[in-house]
C-alpha cells in the first residue's frame, strides 16, 4: 500500500527530471577537476577545469581569458589556496601574497570596516572574493577597491544621446545599463559613501547609499532604480556635450571619484 502512494508520485515526467538534474549537478560537484595545473612548465587555467566550469555554467564561457598565453587569474583566498596546492604537487614552495594584499585582508576582518560594507569580520573576505571570481578580479586589486571609501562621492555619467541606440544584437545603451550593473555589484561589496548616476542630457539622477543594508539587498534597490531610469530610450538629438563642462569643473579629486560610460 505504500509503494502503490509513492509511484504515482514518482511517474511525474517533471518530478524525475528535477531529481536528474539534482542527481546531476551533485555528481557535477563532486568531479570538479583541479583548477590549476602546469603546461610546459607554466601554471595555466586547467583545460579541463575550464569544460567542467562551462557545462556548469549552461555553455557560457568558463573565463575571459581568450589566449591560451595568458596566466591564470587568481581571484579569491580559494584560489589562492587551490594555486598553492597545484604547486606543492610539483615540489615548489608556495607563493605568497603581496604584502598589500595581506594588510587589506586584515583590513577587512576589523567589524567597523565589514559593517560599512553590509557584512560581518568573519564573511566579508569570503563574499568580496566571490564576486570578484564572478568577474575575474585579480585578488591585488582588493586594495584598490577599498580605497574607494576614501571618496565622498562616485558618480558616473551615462551618455544618454542618440547615437547609444546603435549595435546590434545589443544597443550602446543596453550594454552601458550592464556594464553598470555589474559595477555596482562588485560596489556593493566594498565599502562606499555615495553612488551616483547622471547623464549627459536628461534631468534623471539615480542616488544610491548603503544605509545599512547588505550587499544582496542594496543590489536588489539600486538594480530597480537603474532599470527604471534605462527603460526611457535614448535621445535623438546628438547634445551629447551639454553637460560636459559642468561634470568636469571645480571637482575635487579627494572628494569625487568620476567615471563617463
């Protein structure tokens, strides 16, 4: 009688394929090969390493590295404790990290810095990693992205003018919105004062700050805002310099940090 309640269960098409693909992805996991290994005395990408990572990721390129020269890019402490497992295998001593690098993880385990980027001491070394994974960050760059704090405000400028309607299978405008929002991604794992968002042409301002709340759900605020303000097309009138002059004049360097996209 409980065999006869289960199967009908059981013969639902859509109920097998969900525990395949369940099936599927814990075999994925656990056959994940090493990431990191040596081609003629170089340590490179593994090519297998890089399959794998393409059929988890639905076909999508596993890294942005394109030339088979180029060395791997080493991104989070996972990384580098997956690197220096690699190297021991082949009888080498470790690598070290920068001494900068090492002062800016300390850095980072000290509660009043973790907090203003919305995590805790024991979490923010492992979540700003991963993101900058996603993106292939190289881990010396850490530093840089915390001195952002040091400026009151970061504010980019959109071009907004009619030539941004242009490109195909993606206009100009589209890819600024992305490229955009994946800034702001990595932005919302490191400390910051103030974002904002103008454009050369319309009145529209996206102002976005922390306000306490956590990577996740600040992303989740300024995505909205963004996407609202990117729904209005371009301009068609090319006044692409209107406001040029006033986004440059009297700026201070120790207190705006400005990027044009």
């Amino acid at each position: 009688r409980f065999f006869k309640g289960i199967i009908p269960c059981f013969g639902n098409s859509s109920v097998l394929i969900r525990l395949n693909q369940r099936r599927d992805k814990r075999q994925q996991n656990m056959t994940a090969p090493k990431k990191y290994v040596k081609i003629n005395g170089v340590m490179k990408l593994n090519p297998e390493f890089k399959k794998w990572r393409e059929a988890q990721l639905g076909g999508k390129p596993a890294s942005t590295v394109i030339t088979v020269e180029a060395l791997p890019i080493v991104s989070s402490m996972e990384d580098y404790k997956q690197l220096n497992e690699a190297v021991v295998v082949y009888a080498e001593p470790e690598i070290p990290l920068a001494e900068s690098t090492n002062a800016t993880i300390e850095m980072m385990q000290e509660p009043e810095i973790s907090i203003n980027a919305g995590m805790t001491a024991d979490t923010m070394v492992d979540e700003l990693g991963s993101i900058m994974n996603k993106y292939e960050v190289p881990m010396g760059l850490m530093n840089k992205l915390m001195m952002l704090s040091e400026f009151q405000v970061l504010e980019f400028m959109i071009d907004d003018s009619g030539s941004m309607s242009v490109g195909k299978p993606q206009s100009r405008w589209e890819e600024a919105q992305g490229r955009l929002k994946e800034i702001i991604e990595v932005l919302a794992y490191v400390p910051f004062n103030q974002v904002e968002v103008i454009f050369l042409n319309r009145r529209n301002r996206i102002s976005l700050q922390r306000q306490g709340r956590d990577p996740k759900s600040f992303i989740t605020d300024a995505y909205r805002k963004i996407d609202a303000v990117f729904f209005q097309a371009p301009l068609r009138d090319n006044t692409s310099l209107r406001k040029s002059p006033r986004f440059f004049h009297k700026k201070s360097r120790n207190q705006y940090c400005s990027l044009v996209l």
